[in-house]
C-alpha cells in the first residue's frame, strides 16, 4: 500500500483507479467518487481487506462488475511488491551461506508441485497465495526480452506447472472428506480455477510494476461480464453470461410492463374536452382522452449461426425469448446458408441448458453447403415462408453480415423490410469493420438499421426500444 504520509500520491491513485473502473464499464459518478472518499477516512489503512470492502460498498452497483472491480483494486492497490515475503527469505537464506535457491529444474518443480497439490487439496487460501507469487517469480519469469516486452507470463508458469493436472488428486482428497464424485469434481475445477486466476493476477502485477498500472488495465485486463464483447468471451466468460441473461431479462420485463402502463392512455379528445369545459368556464379544465388501441407486436427473428457469431447468436436468442411474453407472437430462424425454424425449442417452462443443447443440435441442420451466404439464406427464408413476415412484424436480424463474397439478394431483403412493420439488424462486429472484406454491412445497412451489438450492455438497450 502506499505510504500513508504521501498524500498527494494517495489522491492520485484513488483518482487513477476510479478512471480505470470507469474505462472499464463501471459508471462511477462524481458523488460515488465523494461517498468513497468518506468512507475511506473512517477506515483502518492498515487493513487491506477493510479497503477493498470500503470501495466496493461505495462503488460497485452489481455483483457482475466484482470481477472487474477485484482486478483493478489489486492492480492499483497491490498486496505485495515484488517476489514478497517469499523472495525476502530466499535472500536471507542466501546471506546466510546456504546458497542461492535453485529457481527452476525438475527437482524444483517436483518439489513446487507437492507443495501445491498439498494446499489445493486443503483449500488453504494464504497457502495458495504466496505459491502463486512464488510460482510466478520462479517459473514465469522471462529474463532477456527486449525492451517494451514484460518480462513476467501467467501463461509460461502455468503451462510449467500445469496445476490442472492436479486435478484427480484433489478430487481423490475431496471423496475422504465425504463428498460425492460429482462435488469433488465441481470443488475441484473451482480450486484450480481460482488458483490460475491468482497466478494471472500476480503477473499482472509485477508487469504492473514494471509499465505502471494504466498500462496493464489499458492492455491486459478484460472488461466486466457486461461490456465484453461476444466473439472475444471464453468458456467461463459465457457460463457467466448466461447466468446475467435472465435476471437482465426480468428486469427489462418489468421496466417495459411499467414503461407501458403509464403509455396507456390515448391522443387527447380536444372536442370532448372542450365541451366538458363550459360548464365551468373552463376553470378547472380536464382532459379526456380517446381510448389508446392496444397493439403487441409480432417478432421474427432470423440468426446466423456460423462459428464466428454463435455465442452472440445465442446470448440474443435467449434474452429476446426471455421476453416472449412482451411480443405478442415470436418466430425464430437459424441459418447458415439454409434456414431452419427453431420457435419450437423455446417453449413455456423451458430449461435454459435443454434450450441451448437443443439449438446447438439444431445447427447442423441450418447449413447444407459449409459457408455463410446471407444471399442464399434470405431467398430460402423468403420462399419457405411466405407468411412469417407481415404488416405486424417487427423483422430481427443478427449476424456479422459476412457472405464470403457470394450473391446478397438486396431485392428479397427490401421486399420483407418493406413488408414489415419494423426491421433491424444486429451486428456484433465493432462498426468501423463494417464493410471491410467480404462485409456486406453497407450495403444492407442501406436497407434496413444496421445497429452495432458487441456485448450484453448493448443488446439490453436494443431489446428495451426494440419492445416499446
């Protein structure tokens, strides 16, 4: 932590870390930035955990942002400095005649992995943390590289070691300890996960050290869950966002409910008005209004699927269908170069998991020749289906617009925009690709609304106008 008498760079660096957070996707206003200010001053700086708890509660809206929050806090506010306490006693031992540690060699990797098998298996969490530090120092170190280039990878210590092939050993200690096979498992997966994150954590910070921490949370760390982009999320990045989709859908459903009823009275009846006011003169004047019609859209939506936009095709698809119960009827279509109707899978009562395993098989089905051709999907869909786009419509379309340079069929897309009630469509990429390659995103954008829908921040302000 930095030296409490140095006020000066204690204000720095509290202003440096609240502009990361915001860069990062976390709306932090100017009286969060105060309330976090006095919060600090009744706390104990000689307690980093009090710290961090301090600025959570200040700043931190949701609990999706925490990942990002915790990355940052340990960049800007780290627990160590150096190789820590770890590195202290290699020195001292070294002073004391005993020789200098042996850094790396199979001995010494035999000897760390015992080690760090013991504490896995045990959940000692101090225990880990200094092996993650020491891992990194001794095994991620990379002496040499040219200037510019970080001298410390997560990456080399953790293909190194390779602590995911601990991971029988740890179920095996876990089944003593009386839990079934399937949470050994899980406990297992989770202990060597947050392992590997405290060592990714540990490189981040000495090259912290070495090129400042704007630098690392400029270049080197992810957005939060809700500001990441689709085509650049993980394994664990989608688990997690598919555990954001339906408490975000709820909340746009009622938002949407709420936003309606208040819509609900119609034009103003200026006649009726008028004569219910010359009884009075006109003071007091009410006003009547002539009864709003009610109308719920009709959706169709009409999804690629290819690899290169699958999990933005799915996080879409789930959250529009999370919302089903906004539109008045809802069609959905797959394609890649042939299109197959998947309305089917999203029925009442419906598992997310069954939901996604069954659009997953359904895939196979949407493609006949390999490659995407938008030219080829729209035809079919216009040909197949006939009816599913009418006066009612809203028309939805998601995916990159990429078409390996084959035939765009511009007049059946034209034709169904201009059939339907209202059409857009999503694309994932950043908007200044558009158009790039084989990108046919001018050429329909001329078309339809082309809107840009990178992450989840973006698609629920797409789904809330696209249902009001």
């Amino acid at each position: 932590m930095p030296d409490q008498r140095d006020r000066s760079g204690l204000v720095d660096r509290h202003i440096a870390f609240l502009e990361a957070l915001r860069a990062a996707g976390l709306s932090v206003s100017l009286a969060e930035d105060l309330d976090a200010v006095a919060a600090l001053t009744a706390l104990d700086w000689t307690d980093r955990d009090v710290v961090r708890e301090g600025y959570a509660a200040t700043l931190v809206k949701k609990q999706a942002q925490r990942p990002t929050f915790e990355a940052l806090f340990d960049l800007y506010w780290p627990r160590l400095v150096g190789g820590g306490v770890a590195a202290l006693q290699d020195d001292d031992a070294d002073a004391a005649g005993d020789g200098p540690p042996v850094r790396d060699n199979a001995e010494a990797l035999a000897e760390f992995r015992e080690r760090l098998a013991e504490a896995l298996e045990a959940g000692d969490e101090q225990r880990l943390q200094a092996l993650a530090a020491e891992m990194v120092g001794r095994f991620g170190a990379m002496p040499g590289r040219g200037p510019g280039l970080s001298s410390w990878s997560a990456y080399t210590a953790l293909q190194r070691v390779a602590p995911s092939e601990l991971v029988d050993r740890i179920v095996e200690a876990l089944l003593g300890g009386g839990l079934t096979r399937e949470e050994a498992e899980r406990g297992a997966g989770r202990r060597v996960g947050a392992f590997t994150a405290t060592v990714e954590a540990d490189a981040r910070r000495r090259i912290a050290e070495e090129k400042g921490a704007d630098h690392v949370a400029n270049v080197a760390l992810r957005p939060s869950i809700d500001r990441l982009d689709f085509t650049a999320a993980r394994r664990a990045d989608l688990e997690q966002m598919r555990r954001e989709i339906y408490p975000l859908a709820r909340r746009l459903a009622t938002r949407l409910t709420k936003e309606r009823h208040s819509r609900q009275r119609g034009p103003l009846d200026f006649r009726r008005t008028v004569r219910a006011s010359m009884s009075t003169g006109g003071v007091p004047l009410t006003t009547y209004h002539r009864p709003k019609r009610p109308h719920r859209t009709e959706l169709v939506v009409l999804c690629d699927v290819s690899g290169s936009v699958a999990s933005f095709a799915q996080f879409t698809l789930l959250l529009v269908f999370a919302l089903r119960d906004q539109f008045q009827k809802v069609r959905a279509f797959t394609f890649v170069d042939h299109v197959h109707e998947v309305t089917h899978h999203f029925r009442p009562g419906a598992d997310v998991v069954d939901v996604m395993s069954d659009l997953a098989a359904s895939t196979a089905h949407a493609s006949r020749w390999g490659r995407t051709s938008y030219g080829r999907a729209l035809a079919t869909f216009a040909e197949q289906h006939p009816d599913a786009v009418g006066p009612k419509t809203s028309l939805l379309i998601l995916g990159d617009a990429r078409s390996n340079y084959s035939d765009l069929s511009e007049g059946v897309l034209a034709e169904l925009a201009g059939t339907a009630r209202h059409s857009w469509w999503l694309n994932p990429e950043h908007r200044r690709h558009w158009g790039t390659g084989d990108s046919a995103a001018a050429t329909y954008g001329d078309i339809v609304d082309m809107v840009e829908c990178r992450n989840l921040t973006q698609l629920a302000e797409f789904v809330h106008d696209l249902a009001l």
